[in-house]
C-alpha cells in the first residue's frame, strides 16, 4: 500500500516515501535530513514539510529517544514533601515526569534520601547498578546543595529547584514571571494600590516575592504592607489575613490582594467573607499556582506548569548523552505560565460607584460564595521555553 500525504498509513515510513512525495531524489533527503550538503531553502523546506506530514520526524525522534534512554534516577531533594497542602505542587511535579517517561517507555528507579542531605555514594552506585541514563533530583522548589553529585559524571537535571552555584542544568517554573502576569492583572483591572498575602521562609515563594516587588515599580502601582502567614497553607492564609483586618488600618487602603499560592488565596477568600467583604466588590484577590484540584474554582490565578516541566527535564538528559557537559554552559530553564481569569479580579470599589447602587453596598447582590475546594478548572498551556 502507497503511503502518501493525503493518505497516511500505519507503515514504517522511509527516505523513499520522502523522496517520492516531495518530488526530489532519495539523496537529496539524505542530505536535508543530516545536513551533509548544501541544499537550497525551497528544497529543504519542502522536503522537511513532508517528512513531518509523513510522521518520519515523530518516528526518528522516537527511534532516536529508545537508543539513548531506557530509565533515569529520580531522587525526591531537600523540600520535597508529598503531605500536606504544599505537598499537591510536589504531587504534580512527580506525575508530570512519570507520564512523560511513561510516553517514551523510559523506567522510573525512584531514590528516597533517609534524611534531607544528599548520599552522594548512594545515588552514584545505585545508577550505576541499575544503568541508568541520567539522574533527576526533584525539589521543593528552593535551592538545593548537591555537593560532589554534580561532579559525578553523570547526567543531573533539578526540577523545581536549582543547584545553589548553577552547576547543575535545571527546569523550573517561571515564578518571578508569575507574579508579574498577576500584578498586571490586577493593574488592568483598574487597581493602583495592592497588598501580598505571603508565607515565612518558603523558599518556593522567593521569586514571587522578587516578581511581585519588581513589577509593583515596573507599573508604577503602590504595595501595602505585606502580610506574612505562618506557613503556606489555607488556615494559616485565613488566620494572617483576619488578624490584619482587624488591626487598625486594616488593608492599609490595598483594593486587591495578592496571593503568593492558591492555599493562602483559599484561606483569604474564607478570612473575607468572615469579615462580611465582598469579592471582588470590596477587594480583588488573585493567585499563583493554577492546579484546578486544589484551587476554588472561580479564584482568578496564574498557572505556572508544575506539570509540564518532565518533558524539558528528559530533553536536557538526552542531549547530555549527545553533548558531553563540558563541553557546553549549564542550563536552566524557565516553563511558560498562563493567566486564568477568575470570577476573583474585578474593578476597584471606587471605579464601580454610581453603578449597581454604588460602591460596595451596591455590589453585595454578588457577593462571592465560598465553597469547598474546587476540582478541575483550565490548565496550563506552556509558552516556549526560556533559556538562559
């Protein structure tokens, strides 16, 4: 049976079948698809269309992924929790990698340290016994000291976290950038003064605290006093915002909160609403995290791709295995995020008045409803990566 571009087939496709339907010599493909000779752009392009179109470039990639990797090392860092309401991201981290391996039937050999310091010898021999190809350490999202692992010899990629001097390649969300996407939000929403709802130590929480900061001054807008909660979690979100409410001042004259993680935005939404504050009549919240299993449904936040940062992980194993690390700079990559507009974010109070009655009173009629914790809800769709 022909194979052909109107009428693809399950067959192995080959040069020939290239050849054939772009109308160039089985050589001519040769060349395009190893870059052995000077082709014209015309030539290559139309030879290269109907590779893809054929399924030939999926094919080597995939032919190409088998020969070099069969199974990776994947060690759970300093940080890394699966309990908890910090443990969800983690979750997701790890499901990410293991479904993508999966895709490319690559073996998972997890390593779980006995205590938060890196077992060099441990980690080296047992890929070494197992063969595998590479090694990934999973964090917490903070930095991470790998000590002599990085000098190992073998292929290290960090997800959710980087190695303290950058020595190791890394794949990490963009959080910095997250919290720009949020805080520009709330400015085209009409808002000029903005409080953060954030959490003590947190490592994970450091860049979206430089990204809140940095766009704050980048749009010209003005940040109330920082709340700072007891640890990253709903109650503790609810209990930190409920005791600024009630302290004189309260907001300190902020029209939109933001939210450092959707648990803390969970628990600020309870923290209004117990304070009898309409959102978003009264105040605009907004978060960062985006995983639709543990957010309330309606919260407008930023999704940043806890789990799409697998794939980026692996490419950079396999073309350690190609392109020996010395012999190029360390990389690390930044995932793309995406806005998810929520019910949260409206104007400010004073931009609604003499509409609906006026101001907030006026706004009750809609007044947000909390509920349990929502499922589902739109997810990332990455950006290209960014590489540094």
């Amino acid at each position: 049976m022909p194979v052909g571009i109107r009428g693809k087939s399950r067959m192995k496709v080959g040069v020939r079948d290239i050849a054939r339907e772009a109308g160039v010599a089985v050589s001519t493909v040769s060349h395009v698809l190893n870059g052995t000779a000077s082709i014209s752009r015309e030539v290559r392009d139309r030879v290269l269309a109907v590779a893809r179109d054929l399924g030939y470039l999926d094919q080597r990639r995939a032919k190409a992924t088998i020969a070099t990797m069969e199974q990776v090392l994947v060690v759970f860092g300093r940080g890394f929790v699966a309990a908890g309401e910090a443990g969800f991201r983690h979750r997701v981290v790890y499901e990410g990698l293991r479904r993508e391996c999966e895709r490319r039937s690559l073996k998972i050999v997890p390593v779980i340290p006995e205590d938060e310091e890196i077992d060099v010898g441990m980690i080296v021999g047992t890929a070494r016994a197992e063969k595998a190809d590479g090694v990934i350490v999973i964090g917490g999202g903070g930095v991470l000291d790998l000590g002599d692992l990085v000098d190992s010899g073998l292929s290290l990629v960090v997800m959710n976290g980087e190695e303290r001097l950058r020595r190791a390649d890394a794949v990490v969300p963009a959080n910095a950038f997250a919290a720009g996407v949020a805080v520009r939000h709330l400015k085209d929403a009409g808002h000029r003064r903005v409080a953060m709802l954030s959490a003590a130590g947190c490592d994970h929480l450091a860049g979206r605290r430089a990204g809140f900061a940095a766009t704050v001054i980048e749009t010209g807008l003005s940040a109330a006093e920082t709340i700072v909660a007891a640890e990253d979690g709903t109650d503790a979100g609810a209990a930190a915002l409920a005791r600024r409410l009630a302290a004189p001042g309260g907001l300190d004259g902020a029209t939109a909160l933001f939210c450092l993680t959707d648990p803390l935005a969970e628990g600020a939404l309870r923290a209004l609403a117990a304070a009898g504050l309409d959102v978003p009549a009264d105040i605009s919240v907004i978060g960062c995290d985006g995983l639709g299993e543990v957010r309330p449904t309606t919260l407008a936040t930023v999704n940043v791709g806890y789990g799409q940062l697998g794939g980026p992980a692996l490419a950079i194993i396999e073309s350690r295995l190609t392109v020996p690390k010395p012999v190029r700079a360390c990389l690390h990559v930044e995932c793309g995020t995406e806005l998810i507009a929520g019910a949260t974010v409206g104007p400010p109070p004073d931009a609604r008045s003499g509409r609906d009655g006026g101001g907030a009173a006026g706004m009750r009629r809609r007044r947000y409803r909390h509920g349990s914790i929502g499922m589902g809800g739109p997810h990332a769709r990455l950006v290209p990566d960014r590489f540094h």
